[in-house]
C-alpha cells in the first residue's frame, strides 16, 4: 500500500469504530461497473455495496434527478405534503403491484416498521391477544443491525453482548416448507424471510417451497413478508425474486437498489389490511417519504425499466453463473446463484474466501467474503457480456491457486 492509503486507513482505525473489516482499497471514484482507488488503480465492481448500486456507480439521469431536486427542496418533513411523495407512491405501487406504501429510509428501518405493522394487524384485525404476536423467521437470516432484529438472528457474532431481546420470535430452518407448517400457532401474525439468504451466502430455496409458503399462510391467515431488499429490483433477473415462484407476498421490504445507490430510501409495500391499520402518530420517520428521496427513487426505478437492467440480470447473470461452473478448481466446493447474485463457496481446505478477495483485487476485481468460505459476486445489472468474461477469466486464475 502507498503512504497515502496508509494514512486513510491507519486514520479510520484511529477514529472509527471498529465494526468493518474492510478490503484494504481506498476508493474514490465510480462510473457504472468500474471503481477506481485514490492511486488511480481501476477495479470491477462485483458487491454493488450490497446491491444497493444496482444501476450502476453514479448514474447520470438518477445524479441529474437528485441535483435538480436538491436545489428545490430537499426536507420538510411528514409535517406537511411534498410534491414528489404522491409521484412516488404511485409509480412505485405501478411497478410492483401494491396498494399501500410506507416510506422510510434504511432497510432495517423497512423491517422495523414492517414488525410493528403486522403486529399490530395481528392484534386489530386477525384478533391475536396482546402481547401474543409470533412472528416466524430463518435461521441463519439477515435482516439488519437493530436491537429488535438481531434478536432473532442465529449468528452469534451479531448477537453476543447485546442481549435482552426482545420476545415473539420462532426460529425454523430456511427452505423447510414442514416447520414453518409445524411452527404455525393461532398467534403466529407472520413469516418474515429472504427470498435468497444473500448475507448467509447467497443461499437459494428449493424449487416449489415459496408455493408451498404461500399456500400455508393463507390458509392460516398469517402475512408472508418478503425481504426484497437484497434481491429486489431485478438483481435476480426479475423485477421481485417472488416472481420466480409466481407468487406475490402480503408485504414487501425494499431498499438498496431503491435509491440507486445516492440516498438511503426504504419502502414498506403492503396491501391494505396491513399498513391501513396505521393511524397519524403511530409510527413515523423525520426523513421517510422526504422529497430528495422520493425524486431520487423515481429516477432510479425509472431507468431500471427504460434501460432494460433486469432483462440484463438475467441474460449477464446466466453467462455468470454457467462461466463460474465451467471453472475446474479443486478449490471450488459449490456455485450458486440466481440473476446477478452469486456465490462461489470454497472447500474448507482451500482457506479462507477473504484471501481469494485479496487476490482478485490484485487483479482488478472487487468481491467480497461471506461465512468464512464463500465468496459473493454481485456486479452492477449494467454489466455488459465483455466485462462478465473479463471478471471469468480473472476469476478462474484466482480461484486455480491455492492460497490456503
């Protein structure tokens, strides 16, 4: 490392929370797929920051709609009515089919809010007793940071020493269509899970299960609430991952891809039932439905459709995921994926993924580890086939080596 990456570094660690174990690259610029390092080094975009920079690093129509809005007006709070919120509340509620719609900001924020919501639901219309709601989710899910989420992950790293949590939780394990039947009670008000466990490693289902899900609670009367902020808005070459199965969930979560990458912008979508038992006063964000937010979210889900990214998910993400097959390496224990969200997990002999996303960031490629073992490729949906060849050949130099 030069002394000037160094120096950003050494000063983060002086100053910052301890709570990342970054790559050790200083970025400092972005356009599309590419990110380049403040030494001048380019490199491939291949975490999207977690799919949020789904359209692209800086995109031009969504950096134009958020300039131009940031000159008119960019707060007032739910205080008072902008003239961007009912735009976006009904594009967004065009594009995905829902009828109700509660902005926030983060996606553990979606979540949140999304907890209250079918809580409450539960209590005032499905008749729960209170304080009885259960709510069901995965092992081995992730959901967010906050206090109220991490109390029902089953990653010890998230939760030790941060305890009491909260009641009202049923752990099952994902892709078991038999537990969540078996876990159901009349209590239960919901099923929260991941259409794909992306922080698990990129962990898809069997085929037939979210049929079988959604079967079990309508006929149980319980909200299938699908956290979309990872795999929605067409990183899995659909508009929703839902679509895959045919299915369409009483909630949906979204984030990330929402803003582009330029603001963190959340959405809770819901039918009716759901978010219409919320009264003024009830729930709220000082910065939810802003209207810098909602300009940059319109743009953003604007050319997600008119540049034809989620077509491009799926035919890139296709080439992806037959290229990262056809690598024969000892190394490589599984290739996963769907759309543009893939994994590639190492054998536990090969060492640790972390090593192999140090040695492809020696050859242009940024990636990130998950779980010890597997590395998550999620590029920008903009990809074109001659950067996913690019990355493959790359990729199958690096994952040739032994690095253990």
């Amino acid at each position: 490392m030069s002394a000037s990456v160094i120096d950003f570094v050494a000063t983060e660690a002086r100053f910052g929370a301890h709570n990342y174990e970054p790559i050790e690259v200083v970025l400092a610029r972005g356009e599309g797929v590419w990110v380049w390092d403040t030494e001048g080094n380019r490199y491939l975009d291949c975490l999207s920051a977690y799919s949020a920079v789904s359209q692209g690093h800086c995109h031009p129509k969504i950096l134009a709609a958020m300039v131009e809005q940031a000159h008119r007006l960019t707060l007032t709070s739910r205080a008072f009515h902008n003239d961007q919120l009912a735009p976006f509340y009904e594009e967004i509620a065009a594009l995905t089919g829902s009828h109700k719609v509660l902005p926030m900001n983060s996606g553990a924020e979606a979540v949140e809010s999304a907890i209250k919501s079918v809580r409450k639901w539960g209590y005032e219309v499905k008749g729960v007793p209170d304080g009885q709601a259960e709510i069901i989710v995965c092992a081995n899910n992730f959901h967010g940071r906050t206090l109220g989420i991490v109390g029902f992950s089953t990653d010890p790293e998230t939760r030790a020493h941060f305890g009491p949590f909260a009641p009202g939780f049923k752990i099952i394990p994902f892709g078991d269509a038999a537990a969540l039947e078996e876990a159901i009670t009349p209590n239960t008000v919901a099923f929260l899970v991941e259409p794909i466990q992306g922080e698990a490693g990129v962990v898809i289902p069997p085929a037939g299960y979210f049929k079988t899900v959604r079967e079990l609670c309508t006929a149980n009367n319980v909200m299938l609430v699908l956290d979309e902020i990872q795999t929605g808005l067409g990183r899995t070459g659909k508009l929703l991952a839902e679509q895959h199965e045919g299915i369409e969930a009483d909630v949906t979560l979204l984030g990330k891809a929402l803003s582009g990458g330029f603001y963190p912008v959340s959405a809770v979508l819901s039918n009716n039932e759901v978010l219409g038992t919320l009264r003024p006063g009830q729930h709220g964000s000082t910065f939810g439905g802003n209207p810098l937010a909602c300009a940059v979210a319109r743009a953003a889900m604007r050319v997600l459709v008119e540049e034809g990214m989620i077509e491009n998910a799926a035919r890139q993400g296709a080439r992806f995921l037959n290229g990262l097959k056809d690598i024969r390496a000892n190394t490589i224990r599984e290739v996963r994926g769907r759309g543009l969200m893939l994994a590639v997990e190492l054998h536990p002999e090969a060492g640790r993924a972390r090593r192999y996303c140090e040695a492809l960031q020696a050859k242009g490629i940024l990636a990130k580890d998950t779980h010890e073992h597997t590395i998550r490729i999620a590029p920008p949906l903009v990809i074109t086939s001659d950067q996913v060849d690019w990355a493959l050949e790359r990729l199958a130099t690096t994952l040739t080596q032994d690095l253990s």
